[in-house]
C-alpha cells in the first residue's frame, strides 16, 4: 500500500532540497545546545536564546490564567469573530525544553478565523527546572479547565486537540488521562504532527544521521535534559511514551510526518496502534520531509487543506458524553490529496 500519492511522489525534489534547507538553517541553533552531544554538559546561554526565538508574540491573541497545580497557568486564547464552533487546545513542541504559545499564533489566529474555532494554547512548565509530571499535569489541567468551562467561556462544549513534536506526544497523554478520569469521550478529535511517542528511542530516533533538523544527539539530548533520572525502561511509561499505553477508547486522529524526520518511526508505530484499537486514524505521510516538514512550502499547500477537512469533519453532530467511547471508521489518505 502507497504511503503517499503520485502527486506528492512527484513533488519529491523540491521537498528534499526545501528540507535541506530547512535542516542548514536550524540545526546549529539546536546542536548547540548540546555542544559534546549529552545533557549533561548543555550550554545554558544557547537554550535560553532558542527560549527568547521561539516565544516572540506574532498573531494579536488574548492572555488567561487558570489555577493549576503549582500555581497559574497561561492560556494563550484567539476567538473567533463569529460564534465559535469548538474550542481547539493546542499543545506546542519544544523537545519538553523549549517553545511557547506563541510559536503557533500565526497559525491558531488561522484556524481560528477559518474554522470559527476558539483556540487556547497552554503555556506549560518546561525542564530542566520542571522535570515530568510538571508539563503533563498542566495540560491536563488546561483540558480539564476546558470541558468545565468552555461552554460558558466559548460558547461551545465541543472539543478538539492538536500538537505537534512534545506536543503531540502531550496531546495524546492528556487524552489517555481524562480517558483514566471518565472523560474520554470529551474531546472529538485529535491531530498529531511529527510526536515523539517512545521517549526510550525507536529506531529511527536513533539513526545516526544529518539529514533532520533534530539529529540523534540533539533528540537524545533532549530526553536525557527532560528526564536525567529515568532509565530507558522508565521512560516507556504510558503517560510519558503513549506508544506503549493501552489506546482504546480514543478519537479520531490525524497523524502527519515526514520520511526524513527522525520520529518517522514514532508515527508510524503509534498510527498502526491507535488503529488498531479504534479503526480512526488518517496518516499523512511526505517523502524526504524532515522534522516540522509540514511547514515546508512544497508541503504546505497538501498538509493545511487536509488538516482543515479532518478539523471541520469533527466540528459537526451531537457531543460525545464522558462515558462514551470514541470510535468510528478508518480513514487512510496515505497522502493522498483529500
């Protein structure tokens, strides 16, 4: 079966040098980060200036605090002009050791406005100073807040989720956690870019290689900073490696990942599971892509329409009850336009 259609296959060029340079221009930024290749020894100075780039304010958006677990916690909220249709939580990457909402406000003020959507960005503790739970626990608290409050808040009780890298992996933890605490069928839809779901390495993820934005080192870099104390079978924890977690009773997903992302593994793995145990999943897969290649120019025109459609699909019909189990059936594009 063809993981991608005759019209991406002939776009394989164009994405394979956008990739490349893509991966010249931000791989530097992250390796230095790890200088000698561990967490051990990573330069302070050149995390916290990734910190400062990655959370310079785009799109106007509205700030909101909600009580959490160790104090506030930051909502980054757009709203529709016209009455909103859903609420949409995004959960933004960063390896657990970088990024902000306001890396996606240009693209939560898109949805936004396109879908009539209500989108809240949670601004989550991030490590080394917030080791786990402390980034699990605020979004869940985020999501929590959101199926108590969005009706009143937005208008709506209609909820979706999204995130991309960390995020995704974040996104797919706090589903398996308000699954845990009879919310499972609260949210109506979920999509995942390029996540990392195994934070013990699949093996892709560890592939020596420098053709990704993220290399081995700098991911393995990144989990030892987030996790120094947990030993590899440690970190096959369902609520920290959702590939390794029982995934029944989950909605409706749309996976996307690029062939030369490091975390290809991670997607295509958790893809075949959440399946499996939902027959719900849509996989959009692009040749040569690297990490974030969802973004690239090539890429862009295919992965945003589609993830328009898969967003507006779930945006109609009645709202699931708490003690309803997501389910439905598959979908499978393979990158084909939809």
């Amino acid at each position: 079966m063809a993981l991608w259609s005759a019209e991406i296959d002939r776009l394989r060029p164009l994405i394979r040098a956008e990739g490349r340079a893509m991966t010249e221009a931000m791989s530097p930024a992250f390796s230095a980060v790890f200088p000698h290749g561990t967490a051990g020894s990573y330069d302070a100075e050149a995390l916290a200036d990734l910190r400062r780039q990655l959370s310079a304010p785009g799109q106007q958006a509205v700030d909101r605090h909600v009580e959490g677990p160790r104090g506030p916690i930051r909502l980054r909220t757009f709203v529709p002009a016209r009455p909103a249709r859903a609420v949409l939580l995004n959960i933004h990457g960063g390896g657990f050791i970088m990024g902000a909402p306001e890396m996606n406000d240009g693209l939560n003020a898109f949805l936004s406005q396109t879908l009539d959507l209500a989108v809240v960005s949670v601004d989550y503790r991030l490590a080394p100073e917030h080791r786990y739970p402390a980034a699990h626990d605020d979004c869940e608290t985020a999501a929590a807040w959101l199926i108590d409050h969005a009706g009143t808040e937005f208008g709506t009780t209609r909820l979706l989720i999204n995130g991309e890298s960390a995020g995704a992996n974040l996104a797919a933890a706090t589903l398996l956690r308000l699954r845990r605490r009879g919310h499972g069928g609260r949210f109506s839809a979920a999509a995942l870019e390029f996540g990392v779901y195994d934070l013990s390495g699949t093996p892709s993820a560890q592939e020596e290689t420098d053709h990704d934005v993220l290399t081995a080192t700098v991911l393995r870099g990144m989990m030892d900073l987030a996790h120094p104390d947990l030993s590899p079978a440690q970190r096959r924890d369902p609520d920290l490696s959702p590939l390794h977690a029982d995934l029944t009773g989950l909605p409706p997903v749309l996976f996307g990942v690029g062939t030369a992302d490091h975390l290809v593994d991670d997607t295509l793995f958790l893809e075949r599971r959440w399946d499996l145990a939902n027959r719900n999943t849509t996989l959009l897969v692009y040749p040569d892509a690297p990490h974030g290649g969802t973004g690239l120019p090539s890429v862009l025109p295919h992965w945003q329409p589609a993830l328009l459609d898969f967003l507006d699909t779930h945006l109609s019909g009645e709202q699931q009850p708490d003690t309803q189990e997501a389910g439905g059936g598959r979908t499978d594009t393979r990158g084909a336009r939809p």
